[in-house]
C-alpha cells in the first residue's frame, strides 16, 4: 500500500464530512415537513394505551414491547396486515396485545367517531395524574411514548370536525383492507416483515419519521456504509419519501450521497441543485446575510463534488465563487473550508506552505474535523517531500492527541491507515501490518456508535490480505478479500480491494508464465493505478524477452509527472534487468558500467527519500551486477548488509531471492586453493538455497524452484556426493514432466 492510495480515500472523507457540514446551514430557511395523523398512527396509540393499561406484565413483554414500540413510532406508516404480522412474529412476545389491538379496532369500527373521541379522551386521561399533582400518571408525559402520545392528541385536536370525519373514514378503509388481505390467511402465522422498507411502495412517510430514516441513512453512509441499504433499494426509498414530502431538501441530499456512492456524476449534480433549491430561503421571508450563507455553501458543496469526480479545474471555479461570497460576508469558517479544498486541488509545489497555514487557521477557528485531516494531509505531504520519519510521525501523534480529545472515531481511523501506509512506505511492512490490525481492533469493540468503516477500514483489510499474499497463504487471502467485496461493494472503497485482487492474479499468472493472461490483467490495472500498470507491463516484457516494448514503458513511467520515488526506484530496477538480459558479451563491460550508474542513482534516491526496503533492493541488484563483473567479495558484502532487511520485512519470493544470491556469492567467494574450505562454504552455500527452495515452494514460484535444484545438483556433484545430486535431479525432473517453464536468464537477479 502506498501513501499516494491512502491520500485519495482521506481526501474522500474530507469531502464527506465537509458535505455534512454544508447541507444544515440554516434551519430557519428549511422548509417544515407537514406531518397528519393517519389510520396508522391512530393503531399505534391504541396499542399503546392497551399496553399501558395491563397491569400485569412479565419481563419479557416489557423488553419486546419497548423494542417494538421504537421501531413502529420511527417507521413509516405501514399496512394494518404488516403491523399485525410484526407483533404476532416469534421475534416479539406480544401476542396478546396484538389479539387486544385487532379487537379495539373492531370495536372502534362499530363505534364510529364517539368512538374516535372516547380513544383520544382516554388517552389525554392516561397521561394525567389521577387524583391530585404528586400522583403517578399511567404513562409519564416526558417519556418517548408519552411524548408520542402527546403529539397525536395535539393533532387530533387542531382537526375540524369535517377533518376528523376523513379520518374515521379513512380508518374504517384501513382496517377493511386488512381484513380482504387476511380473508385466506392466518394472521398469526403469516411470517414476520424483516425490513419495515420491504413495503415501501405502501408507506406513507410522516414529516418526523422521514427526517429520521434520512438521517439516519445519512450517517450510515458517511461512517459504516455496508449497513446501509444497497444503493437501489435506498434510491427507490428516496423517491417515495418525495412523494410524501416533496419539499424535504434532507432527501435530496441523501440522493446526493447515494449518487456518490456509485459514481453517478449526473444524478448527484442533480440531487444538490435540488437540495440548494429546496434551501434557498424566500427573498420576503429572511435577510440578506440567510441568502448569502446558502449561495456560498451551495458553491462550496459544488465545488466538493466536482473534485470528488477529479475535475479540478471546474472545482477551483466553484471555489472561488464560494471564496468570493464568503468574503463579502466575512465568514472566515466557510473560507477556511474552502482554503483546504484549495491546498488539495493546488500542485506540488505550493503545496506545502497551503496546508500548514490550513492547520494553523483551522485550528484558531475551532474547526476540529478539518485541524485533524488537515494535520494527516500535512504528514503525508511532509513524506512525499523525504522530511524525516520521526518529524512526519510527530505530526501524526498530534493528530492523535487532537482526535482522542474530541472523540473522532473517523479520523483515528484515518490515522491508523496512514500510519500503516507510512510504514509501508519506508519499508517496515511488519509495522504497516501492525498499523492496519489496530485500526481493525479499534473498529471492533462492543461500542458499535463508534465504529467507522469507511475507506480506511476497507484499506486495512487489503493491507492484511496482501501480507497473507505476500506469504503464500492465498486461500487466507481470499477469503479476506472475499470479505472486503461484501463489506465495501462501491466506489471509493470497492478500488482498494479490486486494485489488490488485480495483482495478485497478475503475480499467479507470471509466475505460471502465462504471459498474453499477464498483460491483459496488467493494461486492466490501468483505470486503478496508471503507474502500477506501467510497471506491470514491464515484467510481462522482461518476462517475455520483449526489451523494445519494455524500455519504451520505462520511459513513459519517467516523463509522468506524478511518479513517486517508490515508483522510479522499480523503473530504473525493471531498467537494469532489461539491460542486463538484453546484453551482448562484447559489450558487456559498458552495459554493466551504465547499470551500475543507474542503479547508484536509484539508492540515493532510496536514501534520500528513507525508503529503506528499496534501499536494499537496490543494494541486492548491485551486487548482482557486480558478481557478473567477478568482484565476489565486494558483492558478498553488500548482500550481508542488505539481506537482514529483506528477512525482516520482504516477502517469501524475495527471501528466496535474497538467499539465491547470497548463496551464489558465497560460492564465488570461497577459494579454490583448499578443498576442504571450499567444500565447508559450499555446504553453507547448498543450506542457502534449501531455504530459498522453501521460501518458493510455499509462493508456488515453479520456475524458480526449479532453478534452485539444478544450482544444488551442480553443487553436490562439485563436492562428490552423488546421491543428494541424484535426489535434487529427480525433483528436477519431476518438475519439469509436471510444469514446462523458461529456463531464468542467469544475468537476473
């Protein structure tokens, strides 16, 4: 994982939350959702009242009654059937006081509206004290259904009389309808609604309920997204909450979310150009100062959109829009959000200066949530720009301390990941993995509110997959990523996971030397990472023999202007191979010359930039480089300073790798004067390569295992012992009936 991978997904939530931000600018300029009383909420009371009314209860009733009665004052207005159904499930034990409310509403039937006005008369008795003011109500008036109650006898009586006529006839409608849905069924046995949306096209949405239900899909977007409902289910939801409140600006916004999630460009501009207009205050009925803060946020929010989808030019457009009308206005939080937008969208070079000035405004002003990212997006770009380790670590501890304080589980999470990607990044990959387990753990506790699974979460997933990948536990592998596609199935998360999957089909399909698989595979990298793909297609060609093609890609890597260190390092790596492989012995001398200057570059830049990892790598290229010049010693060397950090940190293949060539210069090294000192090393040599044999067994890496044994037959039969030959030509042999693979150019490292 790289620093450049986790910047995009900080970056999305910079835009989620700052959209949450913008979207309740003002609730004096939001227009009121109308809410009525309905057949349904006229059962809900009567249920509500019967249950009140029981004296005797056992614990188990009061438990489901008090679960039940929260789902069905929060839910939309259901069908009397589904109300039933969910009441008489084994789910609850109310079975009772289902039987209670259907006899009710039958009595009611007969009734007619004295009815009607005996329920309200004894639900407004219910909530009032008996005999004198320290007596106890039946249900307590601030309690969450004493409130409810309140509410419907409040709309009950600003009714007219006309008005309270529909509702009778309406409720008799209710109930008579119910009762042609149960004319072949058993009430009883029907099976229980799992999900309150499964009827939605039979819903009506109060005001209230509706507020809720977007609310809360809101937050499940923004923080643990695979709760949420699927993005089509949610769509069609959102269209019927329109119909009952067309006017709600909240459901337009949750639209504009939902687009989001899946990349639907034109659907989301859409939706906020109808929230911003459901919010547009009335020019009679607020102030000029109403009017500026939502045409301002409007731009703001456009702004955020349009860098979502990368189209930063128009972005900067709508950022100054909002910057100038922020500043006639003298909203300095609305300038510094804008500010922040800024240092995001800006080039490199300013980029520095812009995001400390963010951190340090943001933090006068009291912006919490943006300090902190804005504090992570200052230690990526300190990173990026080869600071040293322990300052860009000590701006994240700053962050760390800024997130505790304030709760943001959000951005703790976002700490971990970049924590585990800047680990990754300086090569420590036992650190990155430690980094990306913790975030997992911290999202893993019993306080579920706290949990965020956003991009982050959906990174440190990948990242624990890739470790697993990395030391051939692929079946693991799967099934971790497996989870990932479940968890995280759009845009932006679903690109972590498939970026991941992508390589390492690549990585099996070199390695069973498929290599027309391999470039397919490698060019459909390219709508993840463009530089990843580059790279890959150069493997396919040094794999191929194809150095034209390969050097060609090379090239292309390097006139990029956003390739990072990391990414040239393995240019000038894959550069030098294909040197290397594509070189004559007549002109050996000023191949190897121009390899070895172009891989000291690659070091320095390693060093420059504390790439670690890759400083090795480079060190491991080198001295293959310079045994094939005969300077054994002087590689033997650099492989001993060097292979201490692959063992630590690098995966099973380039272990196997390591050991190879610490084994082929062992050898080379060893004197041919004694015999006995030369048998002695080349048996520390043949113990090398059954490690690096080990090492490629369990990554499934055929080709060079078998390159392994045919180094270790040779070796065997230099020091006379014939039957370990015989045993390593056999496996050989075995191999070569099973997999037919080309034999490795011996000049590779």
């Amino acid at each position: 994982m790289s620093v450049n991978d986790n910047h995009l997904y900080i970056m999305n939530d910079i835009f989620n939350k700052m959209s949450k931000e913008f979207v309740t600018i003002d609730g004096n300029v939001k227009k009121i959702q109308k809410e009525n009383l309905t057949p349904y909420k006229v059962a809900t009371v009567i249920l509500i009242r019967e249950y009140c009314n029981e004296a005797t209860k056992v614990i188990m009733e009061r438990r489901d009654f008090c679960l039940a009665s929260l789902k069905l004052i929060q839910s939309a207005d259901m069908e009397l059937s589904v109300l039933l159904n969910t009441l008489y499930a084994p789910e609850y034990a109310l079975h009772r006081f289902a039987a209670k409310l259907d006899m009710e509403l039958d009595v009611l039937y007969e009734k007619g509206i004295d009815g009607l006005l005996d329920l309200f008369d004894s639900l407004r008795r219910m909530i009032e004290p008996k005999e004198h003011s320290l007596s106890v109500s039946v249900l307590n008036k601030n309690s969450v259904l004493g409130l409810y109650v309140r509410r419907m006898l409040i709309f009950f009586e600003k009714l007219a009389f006309d008005q309270v006529v529909v509702l009778y006839n309406d409720l008799k409608k209710y109930i008579d309808k119910r009762i042609t849905d149960t004319e072949n069924s058993d009430i009883s046995a029907t099976p229980k609604q799992d999900n309150f949306g499964s009827s939605i096209k039979k819903t009506t949405w109060g005001g209230r309920q509706a507020e809720l239900l977007v609310a809360q899909q809101a937050h499940t977007l923004q923080t643990d997204e695979h709760k949420a409902l699927p993005p089509i289910e949610l769509q069609a939801l959102i269209h019927d909450l329109l119909k009952s409140t067309p006017y709600n600006a909240d459901a337009h916004y949750l639209s504009y979310l939902n687009c989001i999630r899946v990349s639907d460009f034109c659907g989301a501009v859409n939706s906020l150009y109808h929230c911003f207009d459901r919010l547009a205050p009335l020019e009679n009925r607020s102030t000029p100062e109403d009017r500026s803060r939502t045409f301002r946020y409007a731009a703001l929010n456009l702004a955020v959109l349009h860098a979502q989808f990368n189209h930063k030019e128009v972005a900067l457009y709508a950022l100054k829009e909002a910057i100038k009308l922020a500043q006639e206005a003298g909203d300095n939080v609305c300038l510094q959000l804008a500010h922040s937008w800024i240092s995001y969208l800006t080039n490199e070079e300013n980029k520095g200066p812009l995001i400390e000035r963010s951190v340090g405004k943001a933090s006068l002003l009291g912006i919490t949530h943006t300090t902190g990212l804005s504090l992570i997006s200052h230690a990526h770009h300190y990173a990026l720009e080869a600071k040293s380790p322990p300052q860009v670590f000590d701006i994240l501890m700053k962050s760390d301390m800024l997130n505790c304080q304030h709760s943001m589980s959000d951005l703790m999470s976002i700490t971990f990941a970049e924590k585990s990607a800047l680990w990754a990044y300086y090569g420590k990959t036992e650190m990155a993995s430690l980094c990306a387990q913790l975030l997992l753990l911290h999202n893993a506790g019993d306080k579920k509110q706290q949990i965020f699974n956003g991009p982050s979460t959906c990174q440190a997933i990948v990242t624990v997959a890739n470790m697993l990948i990395e030391f051939g536990e692929y079946g693991l592998a799967d099934v971790v990523l497996s989870h990932a596609k479940e968890r995280f199935p759009n845009n932006p998360c679903n690109k972590i996971w498939m970026l991941s999957e992508q390589l390492h089909i690549f990585t099996q399909l070199m390695r069973q030397e498929k290599w027309s698989e391999a470039e397919a595979t490698a060019t459909n990298i390219s709508s993840l990472d463009q530089l990843e793909s580059k790279l890959k297609l150069v493997e396919v060609c040094l794999a191929k023999g194809d150095f034209p093609k390969g050097l060609e890609y090379i090239s292309m890597l390097e006139e990029n202007p956003d390739i990072t260190p990391p990414h040239l390092i393995r240019a000038i790596l894959l550069s030098s191979q294909i040197t290397c492989a594509s070189s004559l012995p007549s002109n050996r001398t000023a191949v190897i010359t121009n390899c070895i200057m172009r891989l000291c570059s690659a070091l320095e830049l390693a060093t420059r930039n504390h790439l670690s990892y890759y400083k090795a790598l480079v060190k491991m290229h080198l001295a293959n480089v310079q045994l094939l010049m005969g300077l054994s010693t002087l590689a033997l060397n650099l492989v001993e300073d060097a292979i201490p950090t692959i063992l630590g940190h690098g995966s099973y293949y380039d272990q196997g790798n390591a050991f190879m060539l610490y084994s082929k210069c062992l050898i080379a090294s060893a004197s041919e004067n004694s015999f006995e000192a030369r048998k002695e090393i080349i048996s520390h040599g043949i113990k090398a390569l059954s490690k690096a044999q080990i090492l490629f067994t369990k990554v499934n890496a055929i080709a060079k295992i078998k390159n392994t044994l045919h180094l270790q037959a040779i070796l065997y039969n230099e020091i006379n012992l014939p039957s370990e030959r015989n045993q390593c030509a056999f496996e050989y042999r075995q191999l070569n009936g099973q997999y037919l693979t080309t034999p490795i150019n011996p000049f590779l490292y």
